[in-house]
C-alpha cells in the first residue's frame, strides 16, 4: 500500500513537470520570419503606390491605414487616410505631369510576430526626361490589419540641397 502511495505522488508531480516542458517546447518551435519575403511584400506595396501616384489613381491607394499619419518637413503632421489623400492630390498639377516617383525599400525591421515592420528606403522623383528632381529618403511603420500590411506613420526628408 505505502509503495502504491508513493507511485501515485512520484505520478502527480511529473504530470505537470511533463506538460511545461512539452508547451516551452510548442512555444520554441513557432516559425521564423521570413525577412525576405517580408521585404519584398513591402516593397511591392511601395510599387504599387508610386503606380496609382504617378497616374493620379490616388482614390485606388490602399497604401495608408484610416488613421494613418505622416510627417513631412515644413508642416504639421497629416491626420487620417482622407488627410494624406488630399495632400497628395493638391501635390499633382498640369506642372507636374509626366514626372514619376519611385521607391525603394533599402531595410525592414519586423516585431518577432510579424505584425510590425519599420521600412527605410530611398525615393526618386523624376521628371519627363527621367532628371531626378527630389530625393531622398524615408522611414515608415507598416501594420498588419486583416491580412495585409497598412501604413500608421511615414516621415521622409529630402537629401537635396536648399536653394
């Protein structure tokens, strides 16, 4: 009987020293992040955006979550995706035509769950001729919401001279 009593406590305590040692092992076996695939998810966001911007498609751009901000030099932040939207639009007239902004992610930075990523990159603006007329370069926090990677804040600074 006392031999019994003895299997039946020694039984108790390695159940749940077996059950903690089985979820850290769940736990260590979560899958890795593929970096690279993340940075060309990223930076086929950014193509697609310079697309619709450089043919004035600026309602298709899903690019900016609904409150989003950005943060440019000279002004105040710009609050929410409509706000973005319309900057971007004041920012296309009959001068600019023909020029072309394009992107390119150099860096992502992604949280271990995959649901974060900081980009840094560089951007060109070219005119018809294919003459830089700005650049510069530009960090942005993506988010993942319903599957897709949106932006919550971007910030650029141009590296050309001041005139």
């Amino acid at each position: 009987m006392e031999k019994r009593l003895i299997d039946v406590a020694l039984l108790a305590c390695l159940i749940p020293l077996v059950i903690t040692c089985g979820s850290k092992q769940e736990e260590s076996i979560a899958s890795p992040i593929d970096k690279d695939k993340i940075k060309k998810e990223i930076q086929a966001k950014e193509n697609k955006f310079a697309e619709l911007y450089n043919t004035g498609q600026l309602k298709s751009i899903g690019y900016y979550a609904e409150d989003a901000i950005s943060f440019s030099q000279n002004k105040a932040p710009l609050v929410g995706k409509p706000a973005i939207i319309e900057y971007l639009r004041a920012g296309i007239d009959s001068s600019s035509r023909g020029n072309k902004i394009a992107f390119t992610t150099n860096e992502v930075f992604i949280s271990n769950d995959g649901n974060q990523v900081v980009e840094i990159g560089y951007y060109n603006l070219a005119d018809s001729t294919n003459v830089s007329i700005n650049t510069g370069h530009y960090m942005v926090l993506f988010e993942k919401r319903n599957g897709n990677y949106v932006v919550l804040r971007d910030m650029s600074a141009c590296d050309m001279p001041l005139q």
